[in-house]
C-alpha cells in the first residue's frame, strides 16, 4: 500500500502542483483538480471491478483524498487574501470513515478545521479561506458531511457532551495544515474525554448498540440489510474498535491477542467479515452514483452478478452471494457482542466495589459448581478445557443447564464448545443420553427459542441436527420471507414459546390450543424441521422435509405415534394456509376434502398451532386478522364438518336470522328495508363468518350508492361508492367498492389502483339479485403500507370515475410509469414456475382460473381485463401475493351463469393470460 500512495502522490505532483506559485484562477483550479479526480477515481473503480478488497479499495480512495485535499489547501493559501490565513495555526484534519481511512466511493468527507487553545472564537480572516475551501470541495462533487471549525477545547468539550463526537475523533488524521493543533488534540484527548470514563464510554455504546439492533430487528439475517447500521454491519465493527480503544486505547484488534484478551481465530474472521460488506459497500455506491446502505431486493442480483459470481442462473447467484453475506454479517454481530461480553466481564473482574456494593452482592446468586461447570455473573463457564472430552454429552446437558438456570454462555465456554465441534459426530447423534437431553430442552413449552438460539450461535445445533444446519443462512427467494431459512425456522419457535406466556389480545384462542398440546417436543421438532428440505432444492420442498424429518425419527427413536403426528405437521404444515387463503371456503367440498386430511381434532389443532407460528415467522407483515379469519373460518368448518358431517350441510344453508336480528340491533329503523334486501339478495357465502358489524358498515355504503342515484348529478348512477378503512396494524387498507354490475368493473379498479402504484392482496367478490356488487379489496403501497394519503385515494376515485364514464380505458401507460425498473428481472421471472390452468373439478358451478405468476404491479388489470373480453363473469376470486408469486384462483362463469364449457373460448383466453402472466410487465 505504501508503493501505491507513493505512485498517487507523484501522479499528484504532476497532475496539480502549482509550478508557478502564483494564484491560480477558480476557473483553472476546477479544471485541473476535477480532470485529476476523474482519472483517480476511475481508476479506483477500475481496481475494484478487478476484485480489489474491501479494505484495499477504501484506503486508495481515502488516500486519494489526502492528496487532493493538500494540493487544494496549498492552492488556496497561495492567495492574496489568504496571507494572514498562512500565518495561523489551523489543521484541517479528517474525522470518522474518512479519519479510519474508510472511505467508500460515495461517502461523505467529514473535515474538521481545528484550531489551538481554548477558546470558542474563530479568527475573521478564516472565514473566507475555509469559505473557498468547502466551496471549491462542493464544485469538485466532493460529498462534504460534517466540517466544523472549532478550538482544541471546544472540540473537545463537545465530544464529552455527544458520543458521536467522542467517537469520531478516536481515529482523527492530520490531512494538511499546521501540525500543532492536531498534535494538541491527540495529547489532551484522552486525558479529557477517556481517562475515568471509560466505563461510561462503553456503558453508552452498548446502549447505542442494543437500540441500533433493535431497530434493524435484531438479527443480520434479513431479506433487505443494511450493511452499515443493521445488525452485523459495518458500525458493529467499528463499535468493536471504538470499545477496544476505550479500554486498551488500540484500534487494532490484534493487539487484543496479544493481550490474551480476544482469540487470534475471532480477529481473523472479523476481518474478512469487514472486508467482504466493505466491498458490497463499495458495489452499492457504484451501482447507485450515490451513497447507498441497503442491500434491496432489487439490487442484490446486480450485486452478485457484478462481484463475478460464477453460477448461471441469477437466483443462484443471488443465493451463494446473500448466504456469504449473512455468515460475514453473523460474524460481526456475534464476535462483536462476545468482545463486549469479554471487555464487561472484566471490567467486573477489575471493580473495587464499595462496602454497600459488597453488602448487596451477599443477597446475589452465589457462585454454583455442576456437571463440570461454574455459574457466575448469569453465565455458566467451564470448570475444565477437557470437560467434553471425557463426557461427549455433557455438550447437550450445557443446554439443559443454561435452561434450567436461564443462563447464557460466557466467552471462554464459547471457544471450548467450538474447539470440540469435533465430538459432535455420528456416535453422538445416536447416543441416547444426548437424545434424552434435547428431548427436554424441547419439552420446556415457552422457553425453547431461546436455548435453541444458543446451540446454533456456537455451531452446535446444525451439526446435532445436520438436516437443521444445512439450512444456515439459505436465502429463500420468496417475497414475504424476510428472513433467511435458519433464522425463519428460529423465529417460528421464537412465536411459539409466546403462545405459552401471559394471555395477550387477540391470541388467547391460539394460547388455549397450545396449553392443550400434549407432546411439544414433537411440535417443536417439526417446526426445526418444517422448513429442511429447503436445502435439497427440490420442487416440493414438503416431500424433502418429510424424507428428512423420517431420518431424524429413526436417529432420535421417535416411533409409533409420535412419529405419525410430526410426519402429518411436516407433510402438511402450508395446507392450512394454503387451503385457506387460495379455495373457496364456502364449498362444502373444500371443506370435507380437507377434513379427509386432518382426520382429527388433535392434529388440526396442533396444525393450527404450527400454521400461526410459522406464519407470524415468516415476516411482521405474514400474519393480520385477514388471514386469520381465513383460518379460523377453515378451521371451525372443519371442526364442524368432523363432529357431523350432515349437520355442517345442513347449517350451511341454515336460516340467518339470529345474524339478521343483531344488523337491526345495530341500526336504526330506517335502515328495516335496506338491512331485508341485503339478507334477501346476497348470495347466501357471503353470510359466513361475517360479523355484524362489517354487514352494517356494507349496508351503510350501499345507502350511499343508492343516495347518490336520487340526488347525486345526471350520470353519477353509473359511478361506483368507494369506501375506505386503512388497517396500519396489518400493513394495508380495505376498499369496499358497490357499484352496478358493469363489464369490465374489475379491470377498472384493479388498473386504477395499479396506476397509483397501489398493491393488490386480496379481493372478495360478491353479486346482487339486483344487479349491483360489492367487491372488497385488500390493498396497500409497495412498501407494505396502508393508502392513507387522502390526495392519493381521491386520485384513485377520480380514475375509477373516469374509466367508468367511458367505454374505451387504457391504464397501460400509467401503471408502466410507476412500475419500478428490477434490474435482472427476466432472469429471475425465467426461474419462477408460471403458469396459467383451467380448473374444472374444484367446484361444481365454476370454471376457476388458477394463476402463478411472478407479482407485480398491474398484473390483476391485464388478467381481469382479459378475463372480462371474453365475455366471462368473475364470481369469486381469491387473490393471494405471496413471497413473491401470485397465487390467484378465479372463479369464472359463463353468460348463462354456468361453466366456461367453450374450448375455442378457453384457449383463446390462455394465451392471452400466458402473455401477461409472462410478459412480466417489461
């Protein structure tokens, strides 16, 4: 590296040196310093496209800055005005990424212009040479972030007042300018800001980590993370820097090894881990032109096609490039808090506490000795190195402990269970003590995840399980699996071990199931497993984990019917979601075929249990009061259905007036005629599992459609009545549309929405016996978020209004104006099973279309638009955006209100579905 800046500086000297030494215009400063920075920085980039490091690239770059940086400060002080600036004592020093000598290709140069002494004043004749320098950095495109002026002591009592200030300057560089100030600050600074506060210091920087965390949901493993503040980023490294000067005043980590402080291993991996996101870093920011954090869906097949990875398929490249990001980043945060861990615990170690601290302790928990092991300071840690290796498992009866004890691994016990992965083997597997052991740890309801957690940080899980292991860190190309298939498995049981805590709103159904489970081992179990067959990348990955899970049976001696009921949870664990969100569930066909599978009440309940789990594990967005009331609505129907199939029929066609006397109940007699005609012409599905309230919320929309036909302008009987509820707890908004029954009604709606950028998830269907409809649709923005801005739900009525006043519509143009470009696109659409298919046997009175097709905006106008140019009416539909795909079954008749039975008709409208479910929108 040395070499490098000694060919920059001379490159420099050629470039920028001023051989007259005289003043230079602004013009011709620009000029020259703005040809220099281009041929650098391509360069730079130049070395980065032929693989340079991380690390490597960002010190070129810094470097190159100095330099630049030194020319333009010796530039400026050439002039005239600057003459009494030249006498003054004034370093311009660099401060945080930029003093670290981090810079990425579009990070911000944070300056500091530091004057001697003590004073808070500025000397007048600085200002207009700083003023020429910021500015003259500004034409340069040079992105200056922070760049304040200030004496040694004012910036050093602002550090004491903002941490963020105190840690900037731990890595301060003299750029150009005189030496002495910058010498003063190294020499007062840590008298003044470090010496006697170092355990604040550290206290403020666990604080600042663990709210950091938390904010990024606290775990690296998320399907958009960001690489400098999320968990495991860049500023989790930095903090281990920033920790380690506070303590042993060294930013290198390797002197920690030399001080026995931290394992030579942990440092080497840290810094490959920073390495390897510096340089995604590095790709983000010349991807984007501008400084960029988040590695986005849409950016990480780029990313991983432009870092070279060989695989030729860009979802594999995507998969091997996110799965090396995740175990870099789940090395950051895990060898970060273990530094943390490590720099408390001795702090503890070091403290002379009081006589009153003396007395308290004595009411502590004493130091415990068992099984070879100590229990202290809420950590259990060895008594012995060789503990393992004369008792193999002991290895799983640590976790009992830590259970038991609600204890967590102390650093050196960390190492040793790491050091001995070897004893981990077949025998192990197969040993029936070790067997026991897990089986009690999974028998504990409520405090599963978080020992399970332990065990797969230090590496044992996976290697305990190897079907579980294999998943580590599998990016799953799915739209609502936010998580990474380990971290999704964990999570299901993190939801789990909820069900068994204090009653919470709006769960205790779920609770009541849970409490009732009489083996959670085996539902634990198959939630570790549920998801393993992931990794064998087969079609189905439900057949794969069940192949899986009958291995683990036999490994783990789980017979009879134990075995049976994980085999069922396995096999069938996305039925019940499956079932419920994509099948009309007001067939009573749907219902006994699914009854046929679950056969009875302990395994749907136990099912029940594992679907909510599994759902709210997926992503905070996977599980909201829609979903749930599809399942429970599958649920009580089959409930119903196994206690007595005849009377189910029967109740489906029951009479409704109980529900009809709690609508009147509710309204005013006003409403009498209105409440009749709405329980006389609706179509009897729509009743089910339909409470009151929602009834009386449609009543009253209809009473404002049909207002609007008696005093409403000439025309407005044609227009559709909007209503809307926004549901910010789940992520969306309702829009209940009642209008006439028009041709091509949908495709109006769905392209309005669609041009405002507005997401589909749902929609439920339902026609009049007078000629009217009332469509509900579950919608939100791209981001998951409800449609709350007014302006744009007045835009949307506006466009609905005006597709309905014409014929002829075409919102074609305006959904390809807020559909957002996704590089590598086609790549990925060629990898997502599409398809268009004709269901005739799944309902006896239609003709259902069910759609897989890569989601995206605009998809719902161009099928319902084909769809309604046929000449077919759409009767039931069931919209389901799911992990990426459209899963989407349309239940369609024909003219006369019976089965599409017209092959030409058929074929005709698939390949018009084929080409917008494959066109992809480009």
């Amino acid at each position: 590296m040395a070499q490098l800046v000694k060919k920059l500086s001379t490159r420099a000297r050629e470039a920028l040196a001023n051989t007259t030494g005289k003043p230079r215009s602004p013009a011709e400063i620009l000029r020259t310093f703005k040809r220099f920075r281009k041929i650098e920085e391509a360069r730079i980039r130049m070395m980065h496209k032929a693989g340079g490091g991380g690390v490597e690239i960002c010190e070129m770059r810094s470097d190159f800055i100095d330099v630049l940086l030194k020319h333009l400060w010796n530039e400026l002080l050439l002039r005239e005005d600057a003459a009494e600036a030249r006498s003054l004592k004034i370093s311009l020093v660099a401060t945080g990424g930029y003093g670290r000598r981090h810079m990425n290709p579009q990070s911000d140069v944070d300056l500091l212009f530091l004057l001697s002494g003590n004073g808070t004043k500025v000397p007048t004749a600085l200002g207009p040479f700083i003023t020429a320098f910021i500015t003259t950095m500004f034409d340069l495109r040079l992105a200056v972030g922070d760049k304040s002026t200030r004496t040694v002591g004012d910036t050093l009592s602002l550090a004491n007042e903002k941490n963020d200030v105190k840690t900037a300057l731990i890595e301060a560089r003299l750029v150009a300018g005189n030496e002495e100030p910058y010498q003063e600050l190294k020499r007062r600074y840590d008298k003044e800001c470090m010496d006697g506060k170092e355990t604040q210091f550290l206290l403020l920087r666990q604080q600042d980590l663990l709210a950091r965390h938390a904010k990024y949901e606290g775990t690296p493993s998320v399907q958009e993370p960001n690489v400098k503040n999320g968990c495991g980023g860049l500023r989790d490294y930095h903090n281990a820097l920033w920790m380690s000067y506070a303590k042993h005043r060294t930013t290198n980590l390797r002197d920690l090894v030399k001080l026995g402080i931290f394992p030579a291993n942990a440092v080497r991996e840290m810094e490959r881990a920073y390495d390897f996101i510096l340089r995604v870093r590095n790709e983000l920011h010349y991807i984007e032109g501008r400084e960029s954090d988040i590695l986005t869906l849409r950016l990480q097949g780029v990313v991983a096609t432009n870092l070279e990875y060989p695989q030729k398929k860009i979802l594999q490249r995507i998969e091997y490039f996110m799965r090396e990001y995740y175990t870099h980043s789940g090395c950051l945060l895990h060898r970060g808090n273990e530094l943390m861990d490590r720099f408390h615990l001795q702090a503890l170690a070091e403290e002379k506490p009081s006589l009153v601290a003396r007395l308290l302790r004595r009411t502590e928990k004493p130091v415990e000795r068992f099984d070879g092991f100590i229990s202290r300071d809420e950590r259990i840690h060895p008594q012995e190195d060789d503990i393992f290796k004369e008792d193999p498992p002991r290895l799983m009866r640590l976790f009992v402990h830590t259970q038991q004890r609600h204890l967590r691994l102390s650093p050196e016990l960390f190492q040793l269970v790491q050091k001995n992965w070897a004893l981990i083997n077949r025998v192990f597997r197969y040993n029936k003590a070790a067997r026991e052991s897990f089986e009690a740890i999974l028998s504990q309801k409520g405090d599963v995840a978080r020992v399970l957690r332990q065990m797969h940080r230090v590496g044992f899980l996976g290697r305990y399980l190897p079907e579980f292991g294999a998943l580590t860190n599998l990016v799953q190309h799915e739209f609502f699996h936010r998580y990474p298939a380990d971290e999704h498995t964990l999570r299901t049981i993190d939801k789990l071990d909820e069900l068994a805590g204090t009653p919470k709103r709006g769960m205790e159904f779920f609770q009541q199931l849970f409490h009732e489970v009489q083996d959670p081992f085996i539902l634990y179990l198959a939630l570790i497993l549920h998801d393993s067959g992931r990794a064998e990348n087969t079609e189905t990955h439900s057949d794969a984990s069940a192949l899986l899970a009958d291995r683990v049976c036999r490994r783990l001696s789980i017979k009879g019917a134990r075995r049976r009921l994980l085999m069922f949870l396995i096999d069938h664990h996305l039925t019940l979601y499956r079932t419920a969100t994509t099948k009309n569930l007001d067939d009573p066909k749907v219902i006994s075929e699914f009854a046929a599978i679950v056969r009875n009440k302990q395994q749907l309940d136990t099912l029940l249990v594992m679907t909510h789990a599994d759902s709210r594990g997926t992503s905070d967005k996977s599980w909201n009061s829609w979903k749930e009331s599809l399942l429970l609505h599958l649920y009580h129907s089959t409930i119903r259905y196994l206690n007595d199939p005849s009377d189910y029929v029967r109740s489906v066609s029951a009479p409704l007036k109980e529900l009809q006397g709690e609508v009147h109940r509710k309204l005013d007699s006003s409403y009498d005629l209105e409440i009749a005609a709405h329980f006389e012409k609706m179509p009897r599905s729509y009743f089910n599992f339909r409470s009151a309230d929602t009834i009386v919320q449609h009543i009253q929309v209809y009473r404002q459609f049909f207002e609007k036909l008696v005093k409403g302008k000439p025309g407005d009987s044609l227009l559709p009545e909007l209503f809307w509820i926004d549901h910010p707890e789940q992520g969306c908004s309702e829009l209940i549309v009642v209008s006439w029954d028009r041709h091509l009604l949908l495709a109006r709606v769905a392209g309005a929405l669609a041009a405002q950028g507005i997401t589909i998830l749902a929609a439920d269907l339902y026609q009049r016996q007078d000629d009217t409809v009332l469509d509900i649709f579950r919608v939100c923005r791209t981001d998951f978020t409800p449609v709350s801005n007014d302006r744009t739900k007045a835009r949307i009525k506006s466009s609905i209004e005006e597709a309905f006043e014409t014929h002829t519509f075409d919102f074609s143009k305006a959904i390809a104006e807020v559909r957002k470009p996704f590089k590598g696109l086609e790549e990925m659409a060629a990898e997502v099973p599409q398809r268009v298919h004709f269901n005739h046997l799944i309902s006896p009175d239609y003709t259902v279309i069910e759609l897989q097709a890569l989601d995206r905006i605009g998809l719902l106008y161009d099928v319902f638009r084909h769809i309604g140019q046929a000449g077919l009416n759409i009767c039931h539909a069931r919209i389901n955006t799911e992990k990426g795909v459209a899963l989407d079954s349309i239940y369609v008749q024909d003219k006369a209100g019976k089965k599409v039975a017209d092959k030409v008709l058929l074929e005709a409208l698939r390949e018009k579905l084929e080409q917008a479910v494959f066109a992809n929108g480009n």
